[in-house]
C-alpha cells in the first residue's frame, strides 16, 4: 500500500497522482478537471474532505496547475502564452474588485539560486500602491494598489516569516496576499515548467505546526492564494525513483524476485541514507542551467501576476513601469 | 547671514560646521566633545534645545561622527580599528541590557549602488534571534537576540518603509531598533569614511512631515539609533561650492567685486539649475570606485554592530555565523 | 579662444559642437549629416583631415551619434526603436558580407556600475560561432559567426586590454571587431540616451599613446568598429560649467565683470580643484537610478547588435536564443 | 571486473580508490604518499606510466589533493590554513623563480553558481602584473608578477578557451599558467571540502580530443598548473550508487540475487535513463546551501594562491590589495 508521504513534492498534482497510482478509479473527496491546449495543460483540483486532504498530505482547497513542458527550450511566445494563462486563472481564482489592494509576498532565500524565485518574481512586478496619489487619475484608475515584499527566509531576519507577512500585513491591510515560492517537485521534467496555484495560503512544514511560520488566512485574516514553481527535486527522490524502478523492472522479468519488489520503506530509507550520507535532507538535484531557468520562470510568473492585477495595462504599458 | 539649509548634508556634524563657519564662538544649545586618536577622531555632539535643532536642521539628540580618512585606502587594519570604535561608540550609545533584543534594519535600494548600505550590512549580521532556542545553551547565553530586515524601498514595495518597520516591531516585539542607512555628505571626502549614530531615529525630509515614513520611538515606541555612511554628495552641492569659492577670491583679491559675493541665494540656485538642468535633484557624485568602497565600509560597519551586539563572541568565532 | 581639450567628453558630437560654439561657419575637415525622426535623430559626421582630427580632439573617421532623450523615461516602444535605428546603421558602417564574422568586445569593469556596459552588452548578445557546426543547416546559413568577450579592465587582469584582444584576434581570426564601452559625456541629459558609433576602433587616452592599450585596425589588422554610450559625466565638468555660466551672465548683466568673464584657464583649473579636491579626476556625476538606465540601454545596444549580425533571425526567434 | 570510466569524477583520488577497490595490492605506475594533520589530509599522487593513465582515466603527471572536511561548517580559521597548505604545496609544485610571471585563468560561468568557481578566485586575485611599473621599487621588488583572466565558457564566447587562453599566453608571455576550474566528484561531502592541484593542465572530455580546447604544456609552450575543486556530483552518481549499494547488500542476505549483483553496464545504464530521463547528463546534485560554500572556498583558493606567488606579502597587506 503507497502512501503520498513517500513522495517529497509540493505539488498536489503529483500527489494525486502517486496515490492514484495507475488504478481507474477516482480519489474521494478530490474532483479534478482538465484544460488541454496544444502547448499548456491546465489542471483544476479541488480537496473538498479532510479525509482527502490528509491522504494526500495536502491542505484542502483549489489548486490550479499549469503545465509547459516546452518552457524548457526557452520559447519567448510560450512565456507570454504562459503568463497570459497564469492571469486568467489566477484573476478566476482570486476574484477581486477593481479596488481591492494586494499584498506579493516573494518568499524563499536571494543568495541561494534555486529559492530566489519569489524575490526575483516581486523584483519584476509593477508595485503601484504608493503611486496612485501621484499619477494622473486617468492612470491611477486603471491600477490596482500592489504592494510587494521580499521578507527573506528565517535565517537571514531570524523572524519567523509569518510573523513579519502578519505585521506588515496589519499596517498595509490589502484584501488580500498572494505568496510566490519556489517548491520541490517530484519529477525533474518539472522544474520551471509547472506552476501550481492554489487559494489555501502557504504551510510550512504542512500542518507540523508552527504558526507562526504559516502564511494563511487563520493567521492573517485576509485570503492568502499561493503561486508555486518547482525549481529542484530532493536528491532522495532521485534514489527512491531508481529503488522503486529497478524493484518493478526485476520482478516482473523474473517473479522469484518478489522479495525486493516487496522492499519495505524502512530498509529503502536505511539504503538510501547510505548513499546520500551525511546530508540526505539538504541535497537537492537541479538542470546545470538552473540560473538561466529560474531567471526565466521568473518574468513569466511577474508578468502573469502584472496581468492578473492590471488587466487595463497592456504590455507595452507594463514594460514602462516594471524591469521586464 | 548664513543658515544650514544652504548645504545638502545628513550630517549633524557638518551642519554644525556649516553654521557655525570660521568664527570662533559656540552655539548655543549645542555642546561637542573630540577625542582623537592617530587613525580615527569621533566627535559627540548633543543638540539639546528646540532652537539649536532648528538652526542645525537637525532633530535634538546625541550625535557620534567617527572620521577616519585612510579608510579611503583600504587598509584593513583601519578598517577592523574603525569596527571596533564603532563598537564601543554604539554600545555607550544603546546602554542595553545583556537580554535586549534587538532589530536592525537596513534602509535603501539594493538595486541602486551607493543607496545599497543598509541591505549590505544586514547581509553581514550575526543574525541570532531564531538560533538561540536551537544552540548549545553555553552558545545561546553568550548571543543577544539580533533580528535583521532590509525591507526596501517605497518604489520597491509601495508601502512607506516606516510602516514596514512599525508593523514587524509590533509582531517581533525588540527592546530597541537599530536603523542603517546611506547618507549624503557636503565634502567628498567623507564618502565611505564616515560613520555617524545617533539617538534620533530617522526622520526623511527632516520634518517635513510625513509621519508614516519616520522611523523613531514616537512612531514605533522603542528607542531608535541610527547609523549612516555618507555614500554621494549632491551634484548641486559641488556647483554650490564652486560658486562660494569663486565668489570668496575674487572678493579677497579685488574688493570691486563685493557684489558677486554678496550674490544672493535666489540667483545662486537659478544658476545650478542651469548647469544641472532638467536633472537638478537626482544627481549624485560618486568616486569611480564606489562599488568596491561601499563593499568595504559595509563590512565595517556590520562588523562593528556585530560587535556591540554580542560582546562575548570573539572576531574568529564570529566569521562562523557570519559571512564577514 | 576656445579649444576641445577643455571639454572632458568621448562624443564626437560633443567636441564638434564645443569647438563650433554659437557661430554659423563650419569647420573645415568635418562634413555633417541629419537625419531627424520624431523620437530619434541621428547625425553622421565624417573628420577627413589631420586638422579637424586634432582641433576636435578626435581620431579621423566616421562617427554615426544616435540621439533619443525619451529613452530616460524607459519607455518599451522607444528601446526598441532605437534598437532598430542601431541597427540600421551599425550595418550601414561595417557592409560586411554575410560570412563574415565579428568579434564583439564589451570593455570596462563589471564590479563598477557605469562602467559595466560593456560586459552587460555582450552578456545579451547571440553568440553563435561556436553553434555553427551543431544546428541544422537551414538555421546555420541564417546565423553569422558572431564571437563574444569581456576581457575587464587592466586592474583586474594586469594585462593591457588591447594586448588580450589582439591575442584573441590571432586565434579567432574575426574579419571585423566591434568594441562596446562606456562613455563620459559634457552633458547629463546624455547619459543613457545617446548611442555613437564610430569606424576608428578605441584610442584609450586619445592618442596619448600606449599602442598596447588601443584596439584599432592598426593594432589588431582588421576593422575595429566602437559603440559608445555616455554613463557619467566628470565631477570636473559640472564645475567647469558652472564657472563658464556664472561669468558669461555676469559679464551680459554688468560690463564692468569683463574679468571675471575671461577667466583663464588656469585659475579655472586651480578653482576647480579645490572644490573637488583630492579626488578630481575620478569623481563622476551620475543620476540616482544609474544601475537601472544602464541595464535598460545594454539591453538596447545587445538588441541592435543582434539585429545587425543576424538579420535573418526575428526578434522571437532571437528571444530563444538570448537573455533579453 | 571494474574499470574506472564507470565513475564520473574528476578527482584522480578518487579514481584511484575506484580502481583499487578494497583490495590491499598498489596498482603499478602510481605512487601515493599521504600526511594527515589534525584537520587536513594531504594526499600526494604521482601516475608515471602510460598503463596506469588509462586505468585510471586520468592523464599522465603528479596530483596533490588536499582534504579538510571540516571546511563544511564554515570555520574560519581552518579556511586560513587550507589557504596555507594550498600555498605551500602550490608553491612547491610551481618551483617558480621570484622573478617568473604567471598568468591564472579562472574556468566556469559565472552564471551559474556551482560553475562560478574559477572567474570568482581571479576576482580575489592580488593581479599585480601591471602595477611593478608604478609602485615603489622596495614594494614591485616583493610582488611576482601575476595577471588573471576569466574567459568564460563556449557558450559565452563562442571561442573555444583553449584558444582564447593561447591567444593571450602568446602576448602577455607568461612563465607559467595555473587555471582554476569547478570539478565533479564522486562523493557528496567532496563538495567544496577538497581542493586539488595537479601539473597537468586541464583535458576537457581527458583525452577525447578536442585540442583546441585543452589547456596544457603542448597547447600553450609554457607550464601548466590545475587547481580544482568539487562543486557537484552528476545525479547519475547518485542513481548508480544506489544501484550498487542495494545490490551488494541483497547480494550479502540472500546468494541467490546474485544475477542482481551482476547487472551488467548496459542494464544499469539503462535504468538510470530512465530516472533521469530526459536530462541526464546536466543534472547536478548540490547542497542547498551551494551559494554560500561556494563563496567561501573561493576565499580559500584566491587566498592560497595569493600566498604562493606573493610570500613576501604579508596577510595584512594582502588585503589592501585584494577583495577578500
């Protein structure tokens, strides 16, 4: 019987899917609905139990994947085409009044590459709240109020992250928060070329419970919509995959191998422990190009949220207001 | 009649040497104590009535300037002596208890070179606040709690910074903040070799009067020092000065000319305009070198702040947690 | 009488325009040329005798000058124009034929802000003389061979910039080389808003003559082109220019200043370097938002290069190729 | 039987312990001669027969690798003597004469991090080529003559750097060239953990044969030296030892696996694939904290190669002259 803990991946698509497995049959309490185009894969799920939520170890709500395998190859058109679906569905997603002000909150590490994505992402956006005193009233109308902020991680402040989004959040008072970081995926073919929505807020550590790490509407009394991208992929999953591959290959040439297909987690866990010793937890596997990567999902990401906020700027507009 | 608005400076100490020129007399309501040492003279002034304060442009408090003009030759023996004045300076200045926590913000654009200041020595900090339940109880006796935030600026996240500040104050509750920032100086020798705290906090616009964006104990009901590096100086503060020097030999050589000395301020300003037009406020003069001179002074003046703050960790100890 | 050595710019432009002064007559050995659009003019100068040469301070040869102002205000539509316009003419003064291929190298100091142009230009660039022998045909006979390098500056090599470029040349064998830098202009309005081009390669000092430090046709055996865009202007100039404006309005208002007015050079010089003492010769003026103009104009110049160097490859299909 | 090329590391050390397995026997053509200090392992490695290359993979010449896994936790003051041993044997390698000039090529792209090793060593780099001529004899006569070059990668330049590094040898004529380089390891706590020196120059592909991009006596006409550290291992490392760890172990428990033990090459590759599919090739594994140790070992190598080509300098001096 697999359980979705054996699979280190923020993504709730990959989630259902690993306990789904290849089984016909539904999940309870998740419904799930797919938009496919000739470039982009659209997923909505929703985890509408508990039940559901802690079998797939994720919080319950609506998440939206979006997924381009072909941003790998750099396409400048399947990025604008990207971001443009990102702002339709995150738009669907939040659902705001025109007079609604936002909070961005770019989550994650600066001097670390894989986890600068939710910096570089604020870096790009067109942050208006300040500005509409001064611009002229036919602009001003036209933008929302955006403010955006890149706290840093806890050991950079060493205050819980939470616990600053809170603060700032009590003075600013936006309708609303969406935080952007970077996940871990569970397959490598994912990392910068998926992006997950979702209005259920960001939980460290999912429900370990501190919190005051959490980014949610419990702790801040505003919704909270998350904007994820996977950017690595645990090394541990990379010595899972390669157990669990060889164990199904094995057995089903030869069925007196049953014993090893049969391998239970612990001694997996001991296995791989020796192989990744000492710092299994830290490891992380990423594309030799992952700074150009990251660099890349990052506009996309920034342009998509500049849309979803600004629907009355057009990107040439945009481009005047923002580093894009 | 002279008065310190003439001159661009965030120095209380070249204000009060602006005001007070050449003649020998004291101003009243202000008292200044040198100590100079082979290297480096610090100067502790006190603003201490309403009148001088106004005179001075400056708000009343307790003023530290510690000059050391051969930082300028990046000698590091200099620069770990003018660390360590800055440390004792600080601590004399703060009077903490050994349990205080402490907040230390660093103010400016990271993305803007001499404005990157205050982010750089937040990057430098021994940043503790969140360590101390996790280390060796012999450790965590010897640290104080220090949190660091560089939150960026009001173009950067469309909310006044003093907001900012006052909201993760509320939530992280510190016994006192530190505030960094970089300064503009009347003398370019002063760049990135000169350190100024003070008691006063930080007022933008000295006053004008928009008190979201203060950062002082009125606004976060703490008490506030800051730290500041002159980084530029005004480009309409060296056609100021030109103007002055030319206006002064002339006169001493040929008395005819009294007029263009006695040149009053409306045609002065007029005629920097010109020469700086369309561009008057915005421009700053820099040394070419000033990428490599704002590194060093930052890691000087994050080392001295390390230093006031955990007075029981040595240097050698100190470069483990840090990335000095 | 007035001479160009009292003006400290790179611009042809602008040395033409000192020496010219207010009078009507043209200066003999220098033909002009403009060509004035809504947003952009162009002026193509040619100096085709010794005389002009040394009355302007400037090498014999053509020199195309792109002039857009709108460019300080960032807007999209503009780059690219601009980008375009580069092209155009950057073509026009190398005909080079579609074998050919070029070396493009980026001077200057990428650890020091204004003069880190030249590296960000070729960091944008589509570098393609290695891909030649790996893409399909039908794109390989689209690409020129373009090569790329930002050797940085003799402080940090300790080798003469010319000498490595001429190496390189050895082994490369370019037919033409490009050379981008950045530029000091006489005025600020400049800075990030005019482009020149110029078929004369790189004089470093003006002819002050270390043959190892130029990279021209002399030097390297073929064709050097320059682009140049203007990212300061000297401290010195803002000085001088406040002098020269202060006398001549002096001098219309009451004849009896006539003194004052004919100044000479060299009290000029001495009053100058009082104010800006110690440090005259290396302090630039800049405006605040220094870092985000240069990066706005590399992007710019890579644009306009691209275009020029493959023609045949449109701006999406170029966007996959660079980081632009 | 095993053969070393199933190891995809740079380390001679650690093809050398592939090859030699647990068995007690020396292999023939390779000398090792070890020294252990309290927190550094030296370990000296001479291959002198062609026999002994190909088993190794490795080319032909003497390889110096020291080891301090303590370098992990950021301690200070073992940086400083790594720095030391890295001088000292550095230095006896070398055998320079005070007065031969050497030129230091720093590998990689400094776009992204684990690749950045090389160009950010020569930003820490005391170049001092240039300055003999400027500074006070009693100080020229203390300084080696040292320039420094970061070409960057293929696909920057579009030059093979063997070329590149060849053009400037051939004018700056340098005695000796030492390039410094990111390396693969086979073991994750390598990670900038090791550092090791060889006088072989640099084979990319060892031995494949692209001339053109070698680094070495028979390209350049001068000596050689490599300084390399791991900054990743190749994700395949990690599937492959997987493989092999949990096939050793069955092997152990139960005789009858033993066609598993066996799986042949082809087998194992197979699999491999298909974890990593479609990417294999460029996937690196790397600690999260992959920026920071990465920034500090390069302190480490710019520092000991500061010391060996300038001993007369003393550390306090050195920092004036370099960044670190």
């Amino acid at each position: 019987m697999f359980s979705a803990s054996d699979v280190r991946t923020d993504l709730a698509l990959e989630a259902h899917a690993a306990v789904r497995g290849t089984g016909p049959q539904d999940i309870p309490g998740v419904t799930v609905n797919e938009e496919r185009g000739p470039n982009v894969l659209v997923t909505r799920m929703e985890i509408f139990t508990p039940q559901a939520a802690q079998l797939l170890g994720k919080t319950m709500g609506r998440y939206v994947t979006i997924e381009a395998p072909a941003l790998r190859r750099r396409n400048r058109q399947l990025q604008e085409e990207v971001a443009g679906v990102l702002a339709r569905e995150l738009a669907a997603l939040m659902n705001l009044n025109p007079w609604d002000e936002v909070l961005v909150v770019g989550l994650g590490n600066w001097n670390a590459t894989p986890d600068a994505l939710g910096p570089r992402v604020v870096g790009g956006l067109l942050v208006s709240r300040h500005l509409r005193a001064h611009v002229p009233p036919e602009l001003a109308n036209r933008l929302r109020g955006v403010a955006a902020l890149a706290p840093g991680v806890l050991g950079l402040t060493g205050i819980e992250t939470g616990e600053i989004v809170r603060g700032v959040v009590d003075r600013a008072a936006p309708h609303a928060v969406i935080v952007v970081d970077a996940l871990a995926a569970r397959s490598i073919d994912r990392i910068a070329t998926t992006i997950q929505l979702a209005d259920t807020g960001i939980n460290p550590g999912s429900g370990v419970g501190n919190p005051r790490a959490s980014i949610t509407r419990d702790n801040l009394g505003v919704p909270v919509y998350a904007i994820g991208v996977p950017t690595v992929v645990h090394a541990v999953t990379i010595a899972n995959d390669t157990l669990d591959l060889v164990a199904s290959q094995l057995q089903a040439q030869e069925p007196a191998w049953q014993p090893l297909a049969a391998m239970d987690r612990e001694r997996k866990h001991s296995l791989i422990s020796q192989v990744l010793s000492p710092a299994v937890g830290d490891l992380v596997v990423t594309p030799k190009e992952i700074d150009v990567l990251i660099r890349d999902i990052s506009r996309v990401v920034a342009g998509g949220v500049n849309a979803a906020m600004h629907p009355a700027i057009g990107p040439e507009e945009m481009a005047i207001y923002t580093d894009a």
